[in-house]
C-alpha cells in the first residue's frame, strides 16, 4: 500500500457514519453482555421482567454518555432524545433476547458474526473517546484529568456502570467496581485518551491526526480480534 | 349530572390549587410510610435518630422532585428552596413521629382520614406526571422516551427512591428495586405519562384535555380507594 | 491582646491565601484517613492496586466539592479543573503511600506534625463552609435548607461520601453512613453554616463577620487539638 493511499483510509475512517451500522453493533453487544451476565437465569428472568431486561440494555447502551453528562453537569437523560436510536436498540433488544428459536442469540454469537460486530464496536470506541477527549476540552481547556475521565468513560461507559447495571436487576455487586480491576478496555481508553490529549495540547506527536487515529483503531481492533480468537477475557 | 356541568367539574379539576391541603396529604403519607418501613423498630430509632427520621421524611417528600432535577440537569436541591413548604412538612413529619400519645399517627392511620389523604395525594400525582411530561417536553420536544422517565418518576419519585432512602437509615435492599418488581403506582404513572404525551404529540386522542386530565384523576382514585378498602397492597 | 490589634488578625483569618500550605494540609489527612480506612491490608493493597489508592485518595480530597457541585447542578467534575492542585495532591498521595521507608506516612503521624496539619485543616473548613454558604445563597437567595446542606458538605465531604469511596475500593457499608451517626465535623458544620446564615440573612448577630468567622475558626481548632490530644475519635 503506498503512503498517499494508507494515508486517505486512515482520513476515511475519522471520518465513518456512525449510524445505523456501528450503533448496531454496539447494541448487540451490550444486548449479549446483559444476556450473558444473566447467566443460566436468562430465560425465566427475561420472560418475567421484559420492562427490566429493556431497562437494563438501554441503560448499558447509554451508560458512558449517560455517566459524561452527569460529570459534565449536562442532563442525564439527554442522550436517550434520539427517538430513531432507541427504535432500533429496542429492536436489537428484542431480537437477542425474545426471537424465535432464540435465533438472534445464536446468530450473534456465531464467530464470524461476534467478530464483525466487535471490530465495529472497536471503531466505534475509538470514535466515542476521540468525541469525550474534545468535548471535555472545549469546556475545560485546560482540565486534563477531566478530559482523560470523560475520554474514558465515553469509551467503556457499560464497564463502569456494571455494577449500576446489575443493581437494576436487584443484584448488587460491590466487589466488580471497574477501578479495582480495571478491564483491557478501560486501560485501552485511559492510553487513547492519553494519547488524544498529547496530540491536542503538547506537540509531542508529530504524526498527522488521521494518521494517529487510525493507528488507535487498528490497535484497538487488533487486540480485540486476537482476544476473541485466543479465548481471552478481561 | 348533564355534560356541561360535567366539563365544568373536570376544568375545575385541572387548576386546583395545591398549598396547603394537597401538599399535606402527600406529606402525611410520605411519613407514614417511612414510619411503617422502620416497622417495630420505630419507637427506638425515632428517639435515637430523629434528625435521620427528618432527613428521610424530607427526601421521600422531595424524591421525585429530585429524582427529575438530576435527571434534566437542574440542581437537585432547587425543590427544597421554599421555606414555606419545609416549614409544613417539618410538622407534619414531628405530628407523625413525636405527637404526644402518638395521637397524630393514630389519626392518620384512622381510614376515613387516610382514604381522604390518599384520594389528595392521588389527585396530586396525576397533576405531577402531567407537569412532568409537560416540563420534559419543553425542554426535549422529540424526547419521548424522557418524557415517559420524567413522568413516571415524578409521579412515583417514592417508589425508585426507596432503595436509597433506606441507605439514608443504613440499610440496603438492592432486591427491593422498584425497576424489578413495579408496584401498581409505577405502572399507572407509565400509563398516565403515555397518555399524556399522545395527547400533546398526536392527534390519536380527540378528546378535551381537561376530560382527559380528570379521567386520569378519576381511574387513579377509583383503584387507590379500591385498594385500601379491599386490603391490597402493591 | 488589645481589641483593636485582636480586630486585626481576626480580619487577617478571614482572608488567609489556601494555596498551597492548607490544601497540603487538607490532602495529607485525607490520604490518611484513606490509608487507616485500608487497616492491615494496607501494604498488599497499595501494591497491587496503585490506581485505586489515587482515585481513592484524590476523590476524597474533592469529595465535598463534588458532591456540591452535583447538588447545585453544576458540572461534577468541575472542582479537577485546576492542575496545579492535582500535581501537590498526587504528590502527596505518593509521599504517604509510596515513600521509602514509609518516611511520609511516619512523619505526618508525628504528633506536632499531625497537631499542625489538623490546626490547618480546620482553618480550611470554617472557610469551606463559609464560601459553601455565601455560593449557594447566591443561587438561591432564601433556599436556608439548600444553604445550610452545602455549608455542611462542602465542610466535611469526605464523612458523606465515605461509603462512596469505599465502594470504589470494593467494599461497601451502608451501615457506616454519615447521617445516621453524624460524626462531630458533621455537627460543628451545621452548627457553623447556620450561624453564617443567621448572620447574613438575619439581625440576631451584631459581631462583625471578621469576629463572628474568628471565633468559629477558634472553636473548630480547639476541639480538633482536644480530640487529638485525649485520643478521643468521633
Ligand atoms: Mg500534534
Ligand atoms: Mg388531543
Ligand atoms: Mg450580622
């Protein structure tokens, strides 16, 4: 690949349509995470609290804007205003949790599928930290540490807001809190973050912005594929 | 009772006045119910901890309120800014817990005096739900899905916030979420919010508001005095 | 002391410049107070788990200004703003949990070291409570209660949000809140905001401020030195 090419993918890709494609994945993998966590309670939890299960996915979709705009004194509830988002969470809701022949479930944890949609999610969190980095710093030029928390809860907002997750399904569990052990992806935010926060105030980084972004990407996706691949889990 | 007088009655239903007598009610019964969770237990603690017992009575009154007011973005504590309305509640709330021969619990547990509290209260909550969904609509017109949230807590702010009004008193029941098991407040409050914002949103609804607005009234008193006199509890 | 000479250093206390010695003494007792909390754990935990002792340490420090800022509606994460403080805090942080030797932890347990540390600490809080006061009548000119709330968390943050940060290390107990065994900087807090809103919304005092303010500074400092010196905990 020469230079001037790679150089206009990686313009491309700071410059992907989030919706529906990438807002899809993210949801279905919330969806499953919320799923998953149920655990072998799945099917008569999901069809006696229908509203909870919704709750709870909408809740984990939204958790990192949710958690931002709380930190930034903006309204909570502002990122649920898109109506054409919750339609299509909703329907990714229903479809992994009450398809027929739980059809949705199986599909997305068919490996070629759970791939697809994880590297999506990957460009997707990539996005989301670059956003939280630059929102954070038009209002707080000069706060640093708030660009860095906001960089990484936009990133790993469900991650954070686990064990709030749970505590909606009546389960409270103090021990999970993600600071105490943080997961690969919120050490992977904290870095981009980071690294976002050098590359606008420092002139530390030389390297053009798409150039740096893309870099982020590919390593977020690179690390993602092999631990789906190699069995790991954070 | 001819369709007129009717119309009038149910006009006149929708600009009641709240101070003082509707405020009470709801007062009373926000009392009364953190007396009755502390069960046996009352006499001790309300001796040992009557700034706690306040405290509780305060937050349950102003739950919803506050509950909104982080939801939106608005200052939590804006509810508590009129005196007026403090000074009421701080002795309904001593009537309640220190009465001597604890006279004032003992009324107000007596049914003819609790059955005229909770028809206030319940007229109340149906005049919390609609300036709710009003309030979020002005500020998200498209955000229905907030508008519902912003409804139903200010109607039930009570219900969601008793898991943390029991944390006040140092004790945790994450099991008693209202998201999990929905008392039929809840239920009614979502019913009554999606009715109001089809009424404000669409055409679906063709009848006067004001009909509508007492209609609600009427079905939420009709199943609060249902309720208590057939001895169930949600 | 002449009144007039005795007038003077009343005036000089009110206007006392914070930075940087009264927020090193504010950080040392907060990251100590982290650091007893951890008991025999402290070694293997502060090894293993670096970043949670920081945020730990660091949401502590902020605590009251946090949890102001969320009550007031303003931004949560506001108070990190200022990077100059966070370098002395992490700084600090570092000395009592990382030092070699464990020299920064023995040293600020030295009694006329600790002793002139907590006579800072209290002269911080009078001025805490004092600004909390005179900041949230400024929002809500006759909101007494609302004043009052923040006079008492902005004085003594850390004791509200103890089970908070608690929960960031893993740990919760909801049976140690705040409210329910109110320690006495919780007291002497309300106790010091009702008396400012007394003297700003009221005639009953007839000191002038410098005064009034130099005696609450007095009485905070004389109980911090007794309770230290006859080991009495709250
Ligand atoms: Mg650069
Ligand atoms: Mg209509
Ligand atoms: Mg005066």
């Amino acid at each position: 690949m020469d230079p001037e090419m790679f150089l206009e993918v990686a313009n491309q890709v700071t410059k992907l349509k989030m919706f529906p494609y990438f807002d899809i994945a993210h949801a279905v993998l919330c969806c499953l995470h919320v799923r998953e966590d149920l655990g072998a309670n799945t099917h008569p939890f999901s069809r006696r609290h229908p509203l909870t299960t919704w709750i709870c996915c909408i809740f984990e979709i939204f958790a990192g804007g949710m958690l931002a705009s709380l930190f930034l004194g903006e309204p909570v509830l502002s990122p649920l205003k898109s109506n054409q988002h919750l339609l299509l969470y909703t329907a990714v809701w229903y479809v992994i949790f009450y398809c027929p022949f739980d059809a949705g479930y199986k599909i997305s944890k068919f490996l070629p599928v759970k791939l697809t949609f994880s590297v999506l999610k990957e460009i997707y969190r990539v996005k989301k930290v670059y956003d939280g980095v630059t929102h954070s710093l038009k209002i707080y030029p000069s706060g640093y540490l708030i660009a860095l928390i906001i960089g990484t809860i936009k990133g790993n907002g469900a991650g954070f807001c686990k064990i709030f997750e749970r505590l909606l399904r009546g389960v409270w569990t103090p021990g999970a809190i993600e600071i105490l052990q943080p997961s690969f992806p919120t050490k992977a935010c904290i870095a981009a973050s980071l690294i976002f926060l050098l590359d606008k105030k420092t002139e530390f980084i030389s390297a053009p912005h798409s150039l740096l972004y893309f870099g982020i990407v590919v390593f977020f996706v690179y690390f993602k594929i092999s631990s789906i691949l190699l069995g790991i889990h954070d």
